[in-house]
C-alpha cells in the first residue's frame, strides 16, 4: 500500500455510502497503526472485518480491509502486524465466494490467476456475504456467470442471494432482509396469535397498566406525608398514610404475581400454538423443501426462533409496555404539579438517550464479537472430545490444550471489552443523573426556601425522577431486542408461508384394494427447470415383480422411486398404480402402500420394539415378533439387555449396521406393504450378516412389487427385470442373464466389478 499512484482509481465505480457500521469493526491497535501507515489520509475506507480462519485452515484472526482503492489482508501477532496481501481494484476483474462444509471463502479473480483472500467460518458467512456483495460493485466486472453456474450446480430452486428490494446480501441462513421487513405488519401479525387469548391479553394489560400506577403513587403519598402530616405534626395523618402505603404494597405484590403469572402463561401458549403450527406445516411441506434448507436452520426456526418470539412475547414486550406507560405517568404527574421544574427533569434524558443508543451498539458488536469467540471454543471440543481416541493416539494433547487455552484468551480478551463498556456506561449515566438531580434540587430548593413550592413536591420531584431516568435507558437498549424477535419472527412466518408443493388433489380417492401394477408412462422430471434429470421413462412392474435399478451415480435411481412416493411431482407423464394416475390417489393413501429400506437405516431414539413398529403404532407384540423372525432379527433381539424393550441409542448408534437394516427390514415387514422400494440393503455388512439380510429380503419380496437400487449387481441375478439408467433415460431392459450376453453398459459394469473382485481376493 503506497498511495493512490500505484493505481489508476479503480476501474471508476464507487460505492454511494459507507456500509453498516457492521462491516466496519474497529481494528487492532497493531493493525490500526500499520493501516495508518500504509494509507494515505485521503483514500477512503470501506469495511473492515475480522475473519476467524488462517490460510492453513487453523483458527486465527486476519482483518480484512477494503478500501475505495484496494484490498488488503493483515495478521496481526505478537503485537505486532504485518501486511500479507494487498490488490488493487484496477487489477480485481471480479470477487468469487466460495462454499464449504465448515465456512466459505474469499476470493479475488486477477488477469492471472485467483488469489484467496481469507476464510472464514459459518459463523461470520453473512457478514463477508454482504461485504462481497457491497464490494461486487468495484470489480470491472460482476461475477454474474459465478452465481449462475453455483446456483445451477446445487440443485433444485435455489433461494435468492440478495434482497429484492434493497439489494443487500442475505444471510445464508435466512430468505429475511431485516432492513426491508414492514415491522408494522409484521408486529400485527405476530399479535394476532393472541386472538383466541384476547380477554386475557386485555386483562394484562389492565394489570400492567395498574401495576405501573401503583409503582408511582408511594411518590404522591410521600409528598402528602412531607406536605400535610410531618410539617404540621399531624400524628393521626401518619398512621393514614402508613396504612395507604402498606395497601399500595400489598395491592402492587398481588397485581404483579397475577399479571406476571398471566402473562408468561400467555407468552407461553401463544409460542405454544405456533411452535405446534410450525412443526405441523414442515409435516406437510415436501423434499424439495428439506433439500433447499439445511437441517440446523429448520431446527432453528422451531427452537430457538421460538425461544425469543415467547421470551419478547412473555417479557420483552410487557416491559416495554411497562417503560413507556412509566415515562408517559411520570411525565404527567411532573408536569402537573411544577411544569417548569418538569422541563429542567428533562434535560439531561437527551444525552441519556443518545448515550445509550451508541452504548446499544458498541456493546451489541462486542457482544457479536464474544459469541463468535464461544463459536469457535466450541468448534475445538467439537472436534476434540468425539475424536479423543485420535487425539491420544497421535500424542496431540498438548496441541489441543494450546487450541483451547488461545481461543479462551480471546474470548476473555473480548470480554473484558465488553465489561470495559459497561464500567464506563453506567457510572456515566450516573453522572449525567445526578447532574439531573443537582439542577432538581438546586432550582427546587430554591422554590421551597422562597415557599413557591412545598417541601413535598420536591421530594416527590426527587423519586419520580430515578423513576423515570431509568425506563428511558431500557427502551433504548431494548431495540436490539425488538429487531431480534422480530426477525425470529419473519424466519417462523418464512416458513409457514411456504405452501406445500405436493398436496392431495380436491377428489383424491383411496382403492379399495391394491394389486401393485406399477406404469411409468413417458415421465419426464427436472429438479431445476431446462435441466432433466428423468427424459422419457416407460416400463411397466407388473404385481409381484423385482425390479433392479441400475446405473452410475447421478443416472436418476434414487429420483425415479423418489416420484413413485410422490416425494416430488412429474414434470410430463404419468406414473400409474393399478391403472390410477399417483396424482388422484390420496397421498397419505398412497405412501401407506410403500415400504422402504435404506442403505443406511435410520432409526429412531427409541426400544427396538418402537422402531419395527412405526409404521403401525398400535400392533401387538406378537406382530413385533414375527416380523423381527421374518427380518432374521429376533435372535439377536432377545439377546439385548432387556430384549426388545432395549434403547437403540441416537440413530440407532447403539446397534451394528446389519442390526440396524434387520430392524428396519422387520419394520417394513410389520407395515406390510404392496410396494417395496430396497436401496442397497446389504452393501455395507459383512458376508455372514449379508446371507442373513438376504433371506430376510426374499422373505420381505414376496408377492410385493418390489424396486431395488443395486451397485453390487449381483444381489440382481433373481430380479424379474433390470432398468439400466444413464443419463435420465433407460438405455437397456431385460433379466440379468439378457443383459450379461449383450455389450452394453450393465455388461461392462458386471465384468468391472467381476475385475474388483478378483483384485480385491488377490
């Protein structure tokens, strides 16, 4: 970095107005002090972000800073910075993220070559997405082509990258702008749950409305009790107003035990109802969905989203109902008793309100800061604890203590800042109160001494002002909390307003019985449209048939049973059941017709006895067992520590895997189907236990129309018809010894693995 005459301005765009304050965190004292060393005092900054990832894939800070000129990279160690890449925006022809398991990365596409500027983990994804997208408008150009290709290549309908309206980057975890969202409607919306609950929320907020009254009026007793009782000595007024006292107490204990049970009863209830609708509705929406949305964020619309819509909805919102109605009192009551003294109460609430919204701020990026110091303390035992075995294995314990023990000292670091923060708020706010309370009590003693006010007004001056100093700074710091919830809440409604794209017809119909003809009828299907993954399937399964599916990966196997479940909708075609188009049968009819077995069972937590009987919630143990007999599983069964009534563990993690599939075959035994759909059950087990699973399938195929996913193709030899797919389409159809005399793909793939096989015995 020496100046502006290295480079020619940038390619000559330039960003109208700084980005949020978010994306400009305060730098490093080191870095800051190489920063103002190396820029020179006219060149204009625009972001400045900490990344949590080093280039080697370790976790450490780099700072990225960008600025109406360049790029650069810095590390800070030791204290001391130094400079590791700097390009200018004459040289960027265009910005590239890039996605991982565990983070992402940034990346700066030259003439030349692709340089990485720095990695970053999950959590800090959405802000580097908006720096990309904010910085995107520098480059000589746009990586449009970029962004087509990732959306092409995921799969399925994608979701979008920016606001519509705004423009601005979207979290990677939300479809939410926070900027754009009508937080009226939105508000409206999230109080119409209390609908069914309307006179409860009234009375609550006739309590509250009491409660703040009864906290205000010991103020007005007080000043009777100075002004008319102990100024004139009247011994019977002061057992008056001890009692009224005690019954403002009493009365304000009891109205807040009620209003504070009813209202968290009520929080509760309403979280209650939507966290129940929500989880309903994900019941109803369909893969494609699922697809398009990773497992943590849809669990987190059901958790902690909920969490912070019943913590605002229970407490967040009742005490800024409660604040507001405190200023509003305190301001009448101090107006009408002394309106000039009441204006000078007042003055120090400006700087108070200013000093807590920075205060708000700064301490809410800390606080960012300091969960993403947790973030990564997490990912270290995340990745020590489980793999412990490892760890003593290679002798790293050490390494792994230095792990933890840098990243606390970051996070201790960091909250030290944020103690730092609140030392220095709070005695400041103090100060600026008490400077309130000099002004209160200079002019109004000056009004007692020369009897234009009573002693009691003052004192009531004196406790209504703490009293009203301190709901101001709530309100103010509680707008985070506002602008949380009310996020939660547009991510909840996000995902109740995705209507189902699979539902059951208007006239749906159930058969009265199910012989199993299965007829693909010139099915074509696509997950993203122009792009097939299916062209042109025709075949028919006649009732009792095993039909082997074979092909390479991607050739559309797993999609063609997929539709056969109606998990996804044809795009052209027909798939016919006994003559009936799927589409006019009841779905839930339909999928009660359909058994499966996984390559990888999933089972749930459980006893053995829940998991085989899933399917059927009410069959008697004596069904349980014979379907385990016919899964060749009950002899393992009974063997467990309490037989079938033994837990499974998570996913089944307390089973071998071919203890697993023989549940789960004995779960699609129990369910009894018409429709079997077999996804390379026996590829992962041993010899022994495949016989095992072998006889339990041949039991489970009978007279069922059956559709077998095979990769080892010799589990296919007694399969009535083999479907070859490459490419989307049926390239070859016959029994297996049909196929073996010919030359095409399924009598390569057979002589290929027959090859394997050899190598694999040598």
């Amino acid at each position: 970095m020496r100046g502006r005459d290295r480079m020619n301005e940038g390619p000559g765009k330039e960003i109208d107005r700084l980005p949020d304050a978010e994306l400009r965190e305060e730098l490093p004292e080191a870095v800051e002090a190489e920063v103002s060393r190396l820029l020179p005092a006219d060149e204009r900054r625009l972001i400045s972000l900490c990344s949590d990832i080093t280039a080697d894939g370790d976790y450490g800070d780099r700072w990225f800073l960008a600025t109406d000129c360049r790029l650069g990279i810095f590390a800070a160690e030791n204290g001391e910075a130094r400079l590791e890449i700097e390009l200018p925006w004459s040289q960027i022809r265009r910005l590239r993220m890039r996605d991982f398991i565990g983070g992402g990365s940034l990346e700066a596409v030259t003439d030349e070559k692709a340089v990485e500027l720095l990695r970053f983990s999950r959590t800090l994804a959405p802000q580097f997405a908006r720096a990309y997208h904010i910085l995107r408008r520098l480059t000589t150009e746009e990586d449009t082509k970029g962004e087509k290709g990732r959306r092409q290549a995921d799969g399925g309908p994608q979701r979008a990258l920016r606001c519509p309206s705004c423009g601005r980057a979207l979290s990677r975890w939300s479809e939410v702008c926070p900027f754009c969202m009508k937080r009226g409607k939105l508000f409206a919306r999230l109080l119409s749950y209390l609908e069914p609950y309307k006179a409860l929320a009234i009375t609550g907020f006739l309590l509250t409305l009491i409660f703040s009254v009864l906290n205000l009026l010991p103020a007005y007793v007080t000043k009777y009790l100075v002004d008319s009782v102990l100024l004139i000595k009247y011994l019977p007024g002061l057992w008056t107003v001890l009692l009224a006292l005690l019954g403002i107490y009493v009365a304000r204990a009891v109205i807040g035990l009620v209003r504070g049970y009813m209202l968290e009863w009520l929080g509760a209830r309403v979280v209650f109802d939507m966290r129940v609708q929500v989880y309903d509705h994900l019941q109803m929406l369909s893969l494609g969905f699922f697809g398009r949305k990773q497992t943590g964020q849809v669990m987190s619309r059901v958790t902690n989203d909920i969490w912070r819509l019943q913590y605002f909805i229970a407490e967040g919102f009742q005490e800024i109902l409660i604040n507001i109605l405190t200023v509003i009192i305190i301001a009448v009551m101090l107006f009408g008793q002394n309106a000039r003294l009441a204006a000078l109460t007042l003055l120090p609430i400006p700087v108070i309100s200013l000093a807590t919204y920075v205060f708000s701020r700064m301490i809410h990026t800390v606080y960012h800061k300091v969960w993403r110091r947790w973030a990564s303390i997490n990912a270290v035992l995340a990745d020590a604890i489980p793999g412990i075995r490892i760890v003593k294995s290679f002798a790293q314990e050490d390494r792994e203590s230095h792990r933890l023990r840098e990243r606390s000292q970051s996070l201790f670091d960091q909250e030290i800042r944020a103690v730092r923060l609140w030392t220095i708020f709070f005695p400041a706010v103090g100060l600026m109160t008490a400077f309130g309370s000099l002004v209160v009590f200079g002019y109004g003693g000056y009004q007692v001494i020369f009897e234009t006010m009573t002693l009691g007004t003052l004192v009531m001056f004196t406790q209504l002002m703490w009293q009203f100093y301190w709901p101001i700074q709530m309100l103010g710091m509680m707008s985070h909390r506002v602008q949380h919830a009310l996020t939660s809440a547009e991510r909840v409604f996000e995902v109740l307003d995705n209507p189902p794209e699979i539902a059951d017809a208007p006239d749906s119909i159930k058969m009265a019985h199910v012989e199993g003809r299965v007829e693909f009828r010139s099915v074509t299907f696509s997950y993203d449209p122009g792009k097939p993954v299916l062209m042109d399937i025709n075949f028919v399964a006649e009732p009792g048939e095993v039909i082997g599916l074979v092909g390479p990966s991607g050739a559309g196997k797993s999609t063609l049973v997929h539709l056969l479940s109606r998990f996804y909708e044809v795009e052209d075609g027909q798939i016919l059941l006994d003559g009936h188009d799927v589409r006019d049968l009841s779905l839930r009819f339909l999928r009660e017709q359909i058994g499966v077995v996984l390559q990888e069972p999933f089972l749930f937590h459980g006893t053995v006895s829940d998991n085989i009987a899933y399917g059927v919630p009410d069959a008697k143990p004596e069904d349980v067992i014979a379907a385990a007999k016919a899964a060749n599983g009950h002899d393992f069964i009974v063997n467990l520590p309490h037989g079938y009534d033994t837990l499974v563990g998570e996913r089944g993690q307390l089973l071998s895997g071919g203890e697993r599939q023989r549940v789960s075959i004995a779960r699609a035994v129990l369910k009894n189907p018409r429709i079997l759909i077999l996804d390379e059950a026996t590829s992962s087990v041993d010899t022994e236990t495949e016989v095992l699973i072998q006889q339990a399938l041949d039991r489970l195929v009978s007279n069922r129309t059956t559709f077998a996913i095979a990769h080892r193709l010799s589990t296919l030899r007694r399969a009535s018809k083999i479907i070859v797919l490459e490419h989307g389409r049926i390239v070859e159809m016959g029994s297996h010894n049909e196929l073996l005399d010919g030359t095409g793909l399924y009598s390569r793939l057979c002589k290929l693995q027959a090859e394997l096989s050899k190598v694999r015995a040598w």
